[in-house]
C-alpha cells in the first residue's frame, strides 16, 4: 500500500511539474521597422496559432533606431527585421549577427487624402511643383533613424535628374530645414546634422518612424508625405505612384540610384539602391529555435502570400548571405 501511495505522489509531482512546463508562455521578441507592422501583425498572429505557447512581442521603430537598440543599448532580441537589408550589413555583423536573407521589396510613393490641397491636381509631373507651393505642407521621417526618410531624400533629389530641373531638392527641402545636398565625385551626398539641429520649418513635418505620420496627416496637420506604398495600401490612403527612375524600386535603375547618398549624423553611409528588406537572428537571441522558425514562417508560402495581400512584394526564393542556418536552407537561394 505504501509503495503505491509513493508511486502515486510522483505521477502527481511529475504532472505538476510538466503542467508548469507546458502552460509557462514563452516570449519571443521581435524588433522591426514600422512600415512591417501589418504584415508581422499576421505573421504573429498565425504563428501563434501554431505555437499556443508563444507570446510574441513586437517592437516597431525606424530600422536605425531598431538596430541601435540591439548594438547600442545592447536590448535582448529574438528578430530583427529593417527596412534596408543593408543596415543588418553595416551595422549588426559581424559582432551582433552574421547572417541576413533579403525577403521583401517596396517603392516609394507620395501619399495624401482627398482633403489634401491640389489633390485633384497632383500626377507624376507636377508633383514637386504642387509640394513648392507656399500653403502646402508635407512630411518624410527622420533619415538618421528610418531608411524611408533618407530613401524620401535621395528619391527628392534624383528627381532633379529626371524632371531636368535643378532647384527641385534646394526648393523643398533646404529652404525648408538645414540638410544640404552637395555634389561629389559623380554622388549627390546629405551629409545629416543631428536629428535636434534639422529645424524644419512649418512647411515640414518630420518625425522618428514613418509611421507617425499617418497621424499628421489625417489630422490634417499635412497635405502629403513621402511613404513605402505598402503603407499607403494598408492604411487606404491616395497615393501618388512615382516614375521607377526615382521610386526605388526597380533593380533596372540600380546605376541611377546609386547616385545620391545620405551619411547619417553616426557616420554610417548608404548609398541609394533597390528597396530590399533584411531579416536576421541575432546572436544575444534567447529563444533561437523559435526565432528561426519565425523567420521560416516569414519566407514560407503562407508568409509570402501576406505580404503579396498587403501590398509589399516578397522576393522569391529569398537572398541569404553569410551563415544562414541549415534549417533556412531550403527556402532561400544564397547571395
């Protein structure tokens, strides 16, 4: 009697401890650029579904600010996806990754409502010349913590080439804040100030993450503002599609890209290009099983189908580069 009274209390213990194990949430956490916050919204929710024990928590800022936070403030984090694949590049590897695939694109749009001034007006070539106009305001965000706002810069400033017009970037942006365009060596260079010294004037909104925008203009408080139309698509805005010589978007207009530049007040360079984005595992990540199959979620039919819903084209297969897991292999080409 006595040995089956213990053999009863160890299956009760042993039914304790396994409940505790199996109901205990397990938080993956996810550092992203604003303008992924819909598309990861789903992925987290599916991925969720299939994981009940997860609770993924997102973080959305500008893809700088987001990286900063991994090497800078040194944050714990299972994910990291930025705007620009080239700040996981430039700024985590090799000390804080050593990996990153390439999986979405974007272009750059001008977004605006129906009670924007001139929105009647507006089309692919007379738009700058509606934003010079004195009662009309607009926005970018901030190009020291969001790869959309020095991308706004360098697509303002290769309009000039396009349009054969050269006051178009020293009429909209310069008069207004205190970021100088300068010509060097074949480059147009914005070499930024730090973000308190922009000073910008009423004309202009600027704000850390694109997505802060959004509020200002259906405050009305702008007619405009430059976004990845994605975003503009997600949140039912008008938007103003642009010529693909200046968008971004196109690998076909690599070389004219790759004629402005922006050097961020840290120093860091980026040099106009295709908009890709990058996702990585760090390597301070917690929970790095989870992490890598968020990630294949992310690049797996379903995600890709997401994100081809909400208006962002995935790359398929997905680019890797460095020492993509073995577990990734499958869903990606190497770069």
């Amino acid at each position: 009697m006595k040995k089956l009274v213990a053999v009863f209390v160890v299956i009760l213990l042993s039914c304790a401890v396994l409940g505790c194990v199996t109901s205990e949430k397990v938080t993956l956490k996810v550092l992203h650029a604003g303008s992924l916050s819909a598309p990861f919204e789903e992925v987290e929710r599916l991925f969720e579904e299939r994981f009940p024990n997860v609770d993924v928590q997102r973080e959305a800022a500008g893809s700088t600010k987001t990286i900063r936070k991994v090497t800078e403030l040194h944050k714990e984090a299972d994910i990291v996806a930025s705007a620009d694949y080239s700040l996981v590049q430039d700024m985590m590897m090799p000390e804080y990754a050593d990996w990153y695939i390439q999986f979405a694109k974007n272009s750059i749009v001008i977004a605006y409502t129906n009670d924007s001034r001139y929105a009647e007006e507006i089309n692919q070539d007379n738009w700058y010349e509606i934003l010079r106009r004195p009662d009309v305001k607009f926005g970018f965000s901030n190009p020291n913590d969001d790869p959309c706002g020095y991308r706004s810069q360098m697509t303002i400033q290769l309009a000039e080439l396009y349009y054969n017009d050269s006051s178009i970037y020293d009429d909209l942006i310069e008069k207004n804040t205190n970021l100088r365009m300068t010509f060097e060596n074949g480059a147009y260079i914005l070499r930024m100030p730090n973000s308190e010294e922009i000073n910008p004037s009423d004309k202009i909104m600027i704000r850390s993450m694109e997505m802060e925008l959004i509020h200002g203009l259906d405050a009305h408080e702008i007619d405009y503002y430059f976004i990845y139309r994605s975003v503009a698509e997600q949140h039912n805005e008008r938007f103003l599609e642009l010529p693909p010589q200046i968008d971004l978007s196109s690998v076909d207009y690599a070389d004219t890209y790759k004629k402005a530049q922006v050097v961020q007040s840290s120093g860091n360079v980026i040099t106009g290009k295709p908009i890709v984005y990058g996702i990585t595992v760090p390597k301070n990540a917690e929970h790095r099983d989870l992490a890598i199959e968020f990630v294949k979620l992310v690049l797996s039919e379903d995600g890709q189908k997401i994100f081809d819903e909400l208006g962002q084209p995935p790359i398929g297969p997905a680019v890797g580069s460095g020492n993509v897991p073995q577990e990734l292999m499958t869903l990606i080409c190497q770069g």
